[in-house]
C-alpha cells in the first residue's frame, strides 16, 4: 500500500509537470500570438493617431478625433478582452524625437506635440494555465509614431517655365531660384541658395550663385493654394477668423476695384457675398469672383493694409504714385502665409512695394515692376513664368508663408 501510494503522488507530480509543459507550450505561444497581433494595433494606432494630429494642425479638430482615431486602429485588429470589450489603451503626446510630452484626454492638444504614443492592453483567457492561476492572462506593447512637417515649398523664386529677374541690384537671402526652362539673372546681385535651370542659364558675372548653379529636371507649379479654397465654405475661408469678404462683379467683364481711399467705393459685408465694380479696401481675406485691381483713387500715400486676395482671375496692383506697403490677414504655420493668389496672372506696378507673404499666379505670369525697389523681409514668389524688373529686388525667403506640404510619419517603436 506504501508503494501504491508514493506511485499515486509520483504520478501526480508528473501529470502537474505535463500540465504545465502543456501550458506553457499552448499558453505560451497563444500569449506570443496575443502579443504580436497587440503590437500590430498599438502600431497601427500610433500611425493613426500621428497622421490625425498633422491633420488636425491644418485643417482642426479635437481630442475626441484623436482617440476615435486610436480606438478604431485597435479595434481593425481584431483584438479584445475576454468580456468582449475593446483592448484598453494608453495614449500620450510626444515631441518630434519621441519623449513623452504628456497624456491624451485632458481636453487640449499641446502646441508643441509631433507624435502620438499608445500602449494596447489585452487581457486573454488561457487554456490550461487557469490550473495555476494565470486565468485570463495580459499582455501590452508599445508604439511611438512622429510626424516630421515638410513645406510645400522650397524656393524664394518659382517659375514653371522662364524666370527673368532684371535688377541693378539683386538680392535673395536664404533660399535659391528655380526656372522650369530659361533662367535670366541680370545686372548684379547674390542669390544666398542654387540658381536652377531647366534648358538654360543667362546669369551675368555680376550675380552670384552662393548655392551654384544647377540643371535641374521639370518641376511642376507646386500646388501651394487655389482660389477656391478662399471661397465661402473653403478650407482658408473657414479657417480665417477675421473679416471675410466675398465679392462679385457688376460687370464680368470689368475688374473688381479696391479701393484704398476711404471714400467713393462701397463698403464690404463680413462674411457674406456681394455684388459690386467698387469695393473699399479694409483689412481682412478677400475672395473675388473675377478680376481684381488694388488702386488708391485719390491721394498721394502709400496703400497699405493687412490682406490676403484671392481672385479666380488676374490681380493688378498697378499704382504708378503709391507705394504698397502689405501683409497677409491670414497667417497660419500650417496654411501659410498667403497674400497674392490668382487663378491667372498677377501684375504690379509701383515705384515701391513691401510685402511679407506668398504670391501665387496658379496659371499665369507674375510682372513685377518697381522704379524704386521691391523687398520682403519674408515671402516667396510663384508662378507660371516670372518677369521681374526695376531698381532693387530684395527678398529673404521663409519657407513658413508657403502652406506646409505632406508630413512624413515615421514609426519609432
């Protein structure tokens, strides 16, 4: 009887090794399947989420769509706890290296976040290691996606075909030129980046070429705005939350004049379209349905004002007594700085013109022509084809006034 039982508790002993063995074999791999399939949704969430927050920083949003954003990765990853509900999920905001900013749920998205990272929790029911009390079983993993912001430009002066820029003196600070075909650089002057050509390169002695001059392939016109974007219900129109002006012609075949003098010309209705030749020029984002023309009817001052234009036509700044002094009304590190937009071309003639901001010509040539001198201190100029002349061109270009192009997300683990 003494040896029938010490067989009965050695062959217990052996059956609870075989369990285990067996739970660790089958509870093990399940565990390693549950962990695999739970880091493929905390990276799928963290992608998510990241891509959602670029999205949210151009065109907004809120917290609510960053978590929708994480739960709906998680759930497309067929994982779930044993009652059945979603995997639980721990997000927080990162900086662009990836260290934790600070948790996602408190109701605002910090400024300075450029990544999103989400640990999945998954409670799994067990096979045999409930024997040992290991029923239901966890398992986390980690995700750290980021996102990396890309300008939709990178150049002070674009043009898709000829680039003609005629100046006694010459000057682009911290950005090089481009020119899809010819480019034309006369008298003298320093461009600071690469002076690019497509077929040709006429660049007097008298110009440098800091960044030195290059051929470069065909480049299209980067598709920075377009004027419908400005219209009532667009993207920019919505986004501005200042005047917003809408204004269409009389006479289609007649240009919209704003004017900068402050009588004669009908004063615009925020937020609502009109229809009228002569419109007051007041600061704010002007949509025009048309052609548009910036003058001063009468008096001798400079025509100033915070404005973004946007026309589906041409734009004319043609004051050959004033001097244009403008910057744009929208002014966003996401959208850009827009000031000049045109559908077609845009022409300017002054003896001065000061601007910070983009200038735009989508389908057309952008003439500038100042007796005197053009500068920016922060701007860029694109267009179809460039022709550009007068006493002084001086410009520092910032990529920031251009609308920020697609980020890269990376996924950092």
């Amino acid at each position: 009887m003494q040896k029938r039982g010490q067989a009965l508790v050695l062959i217990a002993l052996v059956f609870a090794a075989f369990l285990a063995l067996l739970a660790l074999a089958i509870d093990g791999g399940n565990a390693y399947a549950q962990r695999r399939r739970v880091q493929n949704a905390a990276d799928a969430a963290a992608l998510s989420a990241t891509r959602r927050l670029w999205e949210i920083r151009r065109q907004g949003g809120s917290e609510a769509d960053l978590l929708a954003a994480i739960q709906e990765a998680v759930n497309a990853h067929g994982a779930f706890n044993v009652d059945g509900q979603p995997n639980r999920f721990e997000a927080s905001y990162t900086d662009e290296g990836g260290n934790v900013l600070g948790p996602i749920g408190s109701g605002v998205i910090l400024g300075n976040a450029r990544g999103v990272q989400v640990m999945v929790i998954n409670r799994f029911d067990t096979f045999f290691a409930g024997v040992f009390g290991f029923d239901p079983m966890e398992v986390r993993a980690m995700a750290t996606a980021v996102y990396h912001p890309a300008t939709a430009c990178a150049f002070a002066l674009f043009a898709e075909s000829n680039l003609r820029a005629e100046f006694p003196t010459l000057r682009v600070y911290a950005g090089g030129v481009h020119a899809g075909t010819e480019l034309t650089l006369r008298w003298s002057g320093v461009i600071q980046g690469p002076c690019e050509y497509g077929t040709s390169a006429n660049i007097e002695f008298g110009v440098q070429c800091q960044g030195g001059r290059i051929q470069a392939p065909f480049q299209p016109l980067p598709d920075l705005y377009a004027a419908s974007n400005f219209a009532p219900g667009g993207s920019l129109w919505n986004a501005y939350t200042g005047n917003r002006y809408c204004i269409r012609p009389q006479d289609p075949a007649q240009s919209i004049v704003l004017d900068a003098h402050p009588a004669g010309a009908t004063e615009p209705s925020s937020n609502q379209c009109i229809t009228a030749q002569r419109v007051r020029l007041r600061d704010g984002l002007y949509y025009l349905e048309g052609n548009g023309r910036v003058i001063r009817s009468q008096g001798q001052a400079a025509i100033g004002a915070t404005v973004t234009l946007a026309a589906t036509g041409s734009l004319i700044l043609d004051d050959s007594n004033n001097r244009y002094e403008l910057q744009p009304a929208l002014n966003d590190p996401q959208r850009g700085a827009p000031l000049l937009v045109a559908g077609q071309a845009i022409t300017i003639t002054a003896p001065n013109f000061w601007w910070i901001g983009s200038i735009l010509a989508r389908n057309g040539p952008v003439r500038l022509s100042t007796t005197v001198q053009a500068w920016s201190d922060r701007g860029a100029i694109y267009g179809k084809m460039l022709n550009l002349g007068g006493g002084l061109l001086q410009l520092t270009f910032d990529p920031s006034v251009c609308p920020a192009g697609t980020a890269q997300v990376e996924l950092l683990r």
